[in-house]
C-alpha cells in the first residue's frame, strides 16, 4: 500500500535581525516544518522565507506563496506559528479567502 502525500508549501518569516539570531531562525524554523512534514505525510514541494514585518499588508514573498498555491493547487500551508504568516488584517482576509474558496489548510507545529 503507497502512502499518499499531501501537497504543501512551507512558510518561513522572521521580522528583525534580533530573531533571526535566536530561536525562531530561519534554519530553525526549516528544520520545523520539515520534521512536522514528513511526520504528517506531507509533500513540501517549494518553500518560501522573508525576513521582514507581517505588520505591514503587501509584502512581496507572501503574494507570491498566495499566487504559487492558487496556481498549482496546493491545498496545505505548513508554518510553525499562524504569526509567522499574518500579523495584519489584510493578510488575514486573503488567508481566509484561501481557506473559503480554495480549500486550503494552514497547519502549525503546535
């Protein structure tokens, strides 16, 4: 019987220099993501990081994770904190529309 893997992306942020020296690193958030992935039978067929605020709507990296996983129907956004993903209102509504109307699930390391 072959396992079934779930399409996804995984979704790396930090906003200062302050946490890319500590725990919340890039590289330590990879190792996450990737770790929660293959314990969940997940497929991370791309990945995408940004070192920049969330607090501002518009950044360029998130806009591409959106239009990469509306074009190829990835229906799984893996990130270690919801956080890391949104810190403002615009961002949340484009992820709630994700969710809404194409399905897609957003999952963290809990």
């Amino acid at each position: 019987m072959t396992l079934m893997l779930k399409k996804s992306v995984t979704y790396v942020r930090v906003s200062s220099k302050e946490q890319e020296q500590t725990g919340y690193s890039p590289l330590a958030q990879k190792r996450l993501l990737w770790t929660f992935a293959r314990d969940n039978s997940f497929d991370v067929v791309k990945e995408f990081e940004i070192a920049e605020t969330a607090k501002k709507a518009g950044r360029e990296v998130f806009n591409e994770m959106i239009a990469y996983v509306k074009e190829h129907e990835i229906k799984h956004i893996i990130v270690e904190k919801t956080d890391r993903l949104y810190r403002n209102w615009k961002d949340y509504v484009v992820i709630e529309e994700l969710i809404e109307q194409h399905d897609v699930l957003i999952k963290w390391k809990k």
